[in-house]
C-alpha cells in the first residue's frame, strides 16, 4: 500500500508530461497535413535521364 504513494504521483506527472507534450505538437502545427506524406510517396520526382552515379 505504501508504494501506492509513489506510484499514484508518477503516474500522474507522466500522463501530465505526455498530456503537455501532444499539446505542444498540435501548437505546432504537427497535425495540419496529415495526407501530405501518404500522397507524396505516390510520385516520384527523380528524372529518368540522370545517370544514378554521374561521376562514373
């Protein structure tokens, strides 16, 4: 029981910490293009002329 009183303010400073942290994230505009990195896998922007190795 006495581990209670360690564990009960850890666990509420860690859920504070992460609490803090997501809402830093979204202050930051981590979550604005959600769709952005799924669509621009699709293209590829390597030009097909350029040798891979142009020193060789």
């Amino acid at each position: 029981m006495n581990s209670l009183l360690y564990l009960v303010p850890i666990a509420l400073f860690m859920g504070a910490v992460g609490l803090a942290a997501f809402l830093w994230s979204l202050d930051n505009g981590q979550y604005d293009d959600l769709e952005g990195a799924a669509e621009r896998i699709l293209f590829d922007d390597d030009d097909e002329d350029e040798p891979l190795m142009p020193g060789r």
